[in-house]
C-alpha cells in the first residue's frame, strides 16, 4: 500500500501534469513571495526538506496529499515565475540575490536541478484513508477551522460541499468563498436545521456535527428542508444582495426557515425580500445618528452583528428582533393552522358531504380510496375544517400536491 520514492526536482518539473497539486482536500495556496523564496534559498544550501505524501490514481499520475505549496513553490521558480530575495546571502561564494532561475550560476543550476526530493507513495486507499491521512499531517498546523473539517471524511461533509454550490452561494450572497467561507456559513446553517431551533454555531459545534453525522443522510428531512429554505431565499432574492454580509445570511436563513414552518409564506417572497432591504437600510441610517437619539433595542440590535454572531444568545436576540419587525411590518401573514391532516369524525363529514365523489374528476371513491384534500392548501393558511376539505381521488391529490410544492 506504501512505497517509497525520490524524485529529482527536475524530473517533478517534468512530470508536473501528471502531478496533481489541487485535489479536493487539499488547502488553496497561500504561500507568501518569501515563504517560496525561503524554500528555494534552502534547497540551494542543500538542506533538508520535509518529505511529501502522494496518492497514485493511475499508472502515472498522482494527488498530492501533502507538500503542494513546496512543489508548486519549486515548478513556479522553475517557470521564470519569480526571483529570489533580494537580500539572500551568496551560496558556496556565488551572488544569488534577485536571481531567477534562468539568471542562476550553472553549478547551483545543476545542485537545484538534481535535489534529491522523498516521497511516500499511497497505493490501493479509498479516499476516506486518504482524507483521514491528511487530517492528520495537516493537524496543528495553520489551516484554518472549516479547511480543517474538510478532511473530515464522511457524509456530512460531502452535503455540505455540495450546498455551498447552491446558487445562493454562488450568485446571490455578498461575500467571497475564500478559505471556505461559504461552506462554513453552509455548515452552520445546516447545524441550526439539524438542531431544531436558535443553537450555538461555532466551530467547535460544527467539528461535532462532523464528527457525529458521517453518516448523515444527504437525502433526509433535514437535508430536503434546507434545500427549501435556499430554494426559498433564491425566490426572494433572484440576484446579487449586497446587504447579504456573511452573518446576515445566517439570521435570514433562520427567519425564512421559521417562517415556512410557522406561517403561509409562498407567493410572498418579494415582499419578504423588500421588508429584509428596508430594514437594512433603516438600520444603517439609524446607526448615523447621536447615540442618545438611537432606538434602545435596534441599538442592541447593532452590537449583536457586531461581535459573537455565532453565539447562541446573539443569534436568539437577532431572530426575535427581526422577526416582531417582520411581523409588524407584514401584518397579513397567515400562521399555518397547527393541525395539519383531518381526523376520523371530519373525514367521515366531508365523504358524507361530497358523496364519496373526487371533487376533481368526478369518479367515485371508495371509503379507504380517497383523499381529504384542502381547498385553500394547508401551506399557504389553509385552515383543518370541515368548510375548506374535499374528496379527492388518489390521482387528482397528487397532481395538485405537484402544484403547490
Ligand atoms: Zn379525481
């Protein structure tokens, strides 16, 4: 499964497109200008660098698990791309400093040329072994909390790499995907979904779900009903948001989460959508004024996206505050009836009523063949009473439920 390999720097040169420094785990370059000039200085003194971690995926080509930035540093001074440091001490008696490759000493080309670079080589591993592996070689080091929890392997990570590609992310939220920003605002929303209500999201909260959903179920409830709410937010806001900063995001996910749960929402996403960007905008104005003349609550309001946004109490004093305002702004919105489905005695009424006949297609049904159906569907206010059910035929119910989802 393991094997052993010295390349010289010249010949991963050579190979370089058969040599993959960006596979999916892997850490985006983030390497300075003098961290790259310190690793070539360093291999022209000849001195040890650490050994690399690759995985053969074919007869010749391979991901790179650990050392991309060393590798990509090397082939980027091999190409002319940059020069070495402009205060870099002379190497065995020969000027170096501000050199580029081409600009090199032939004796320190060829010492550069032949350096002797190790590798382990991993064959025949699933690529859970493989994210496992750079989990640990990366632990401790600098990657940052959600580039860390992307080497978790499991379910729960592969969900959440996918949902930071939902368009929401990509083409409406106002803020970048750099060092995976985007699926640690994805994992938090889906940590909030997952628990149920107003919860504490950092990242200590999101290792555990990591950890503890490997298993997760990409194509369960929680998995649909997120999906619902970002399908819902693309409808109220079909295009770049500028007022979507990153802990925004997290506050409207939650509102319209709890909205669609609670309350007849559909149909009102651009009524929703102008609410969110008036109240933006009255808070940025609100916050110009004296602080003596600023509303009390909207003033505490400000503090809490200010700092903590991922702790509990921040994101319940958030919710709560933007919720009354919703509610008060859009007074009309219907809260779903809490029962949702007709029991025994209303079912029996409504068949008596309707003469067992779908109100649809006109066929008769049969006792334990039809459907209660709601006139005015339970979504959108429907109420659970006599007055607004009917019988439907098995068929026309899931037609119509097609409909109104
Ligand atoms: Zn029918």
């Amino acid at each position: 499964m393991i094997s052993k390999w010295t390349l010289t720097a010249q010949s991963t040169f050579v190979r370089r497109k058969n040599i993959n420094t960006n596979p999916d785990y892997q850490r985006p370059a983030v390497w300075t200008k003098a961290q790259k000039q310190l690793l070539i200085d360093s291999m022209l003194r000849e001195y040890d660098i650490p050994k690399m971690y690759m995985h053969r995926t074919g007869k010749d080509t391979y991901d790179v698990i650990d050392g991309q930035q060393r590798l990509r540093t090397i082939w980027e001074f091999f190409s002319g791309a940059f020069s070495l440091a402009k205060d870099a001490d002379p190497v065995d008696g020969i000027e170096i400093a501000g050199k580029k490759y081409d600009d090199l000493d032939m004796l320190l080309l060829d010492k550069l040329n032949s350096y002797n670079l190790d590798f382990v080589i991993l064959n025949d591993v699933s690529d859970d072994e493989i994210s496992e592996m750079f989990l640990r070689l990366q632990n401790g080091t600098t990657l940052k909390a959600q580039e860390k929890r992307n080497a978790y392997p499991g379910n729960m990570r592969n969900f959440i790499k996918d949902l930071a590609t939902h368009p929401f992310f990509v083409n409406v939220v106002n803020f970048q995907n750099s060092r995976f920003s985007h699926e640690h605002v994805a994992a938090q929303l889906t940590l909030l979904t997952m628990n149920g209500d107003i919860c504490d999201i950092k990242d200590r909260n999101l290792n555990a779900m990591y950890k503890d959903n490997q298993d997760f179920d990409v194509n369960g409830d929680v998995a649909k009903k997120i999906k619902r709410v970002l399908n819902y937010l693309l409808l109220m806001f079909p295009e770049k948001t500028p007022e979507l900063k990153r802990y925004n995001v997290v506050s409207i996910y939650a509102l319209v989460k709890d909205l669609l749960e609670n309350y007849a929402i559909k149909g009102r996403e651009s009524e929703l959508a102008k609410w969110f960007i008036d109240f933006e905008t009255m808070r940025t104005i609100e916050a110009e004024k004296p602080e003596d003349q600023q509303d009390a609550r909207l003033a505490i309001y400000q503090s809490k996206t200010k700092d903590s946004t991922d702790a509990m109490d921040s994101l319940r004093y958030r919710h709560e505050f933007l919720k009354e305002n919703l509610l008060s702004t859009i007074i009309d919105l219907e809260p779903k009836d809490t029962k949702r489905n007709f029991d025994e005695a209303q079912r029996q009424v409504i068949y008596r009523r309707d003469k067992g006949v779908c109100q649809q297609c006109g066929i008769k049904c049969e006792w334990n063949a039809w459907q209660a159906d709601h006139i005015i569907p339970w979504n959108r206010g429907g109420k659970t009473i006599v007055s607004n059910g009917q019988v439907l035929c098995p068929v026309c119910n899931a037609a119509k439920s097609d409909n109104v989802l």
